[in-house]
C-alpha cells in the first residue's frame, strides 16, 4: 500500500489492495503518511493460499473497481470496498 501511497504523492495513479484482515493496518498506514483519507480496494483474507485459478477469479473480480479507482483518483474522501 506505501507504494500507492508514494506513486499518488508523485502525481501517479495508483490503485492499493488489501485484504480485510490488514483494513486497519492500511488506514493506519494512510495516517502515519498524512493522507488519512486514503482510497483503497479491500478483498478477502486470505490469498496466499489460493489456486491461480481461484486467485485469477478474484483479480477479475475486483478489477473493474480498480480502473474505477484509477479514473477517479484519490479526490473523493471514502473508501472504495467491494
């Protein structure tokens, strides 16, 4: 998520996931870096263990609220969640 962070600091739209697990971690990550209404898409816990098929699934699914994201940019002070 910093690397999101960083690139919509530099002007470069950037679209960070988490899973739910880490939701707290990554507005506590925002904060800490002075956005603290930072955007970001949130998916289930856990991934590490999933088939590329099933993985593969999951990016189609989230992936249409990642190009929304990255159209809307960071303007809009919510976040985005599946």
């Amino acid at each position: 998520m910093l690397d999101g962070i960083l690139f919509e600091k530099a002007g470069i739209p950037a679209a960070s996931i988490v899973t739910d697990l880490f939701v707290e971690t990554g507005r506590a990550m925002a904060e800490t870096w002075g956005v603290p209404n930072y955007r970001f898409l949130v998916m289930p816990h856990p991934i590490a263990n999933l088939t590329e098929a099933e993985l593969d699934g999951r990016a189609r699914e989230i992936a249409p609220q990642v190009i929304r994201l990255l159209l809307e940019g960071q303007g809009e002070e919510k976040e985005v969640r599946k």
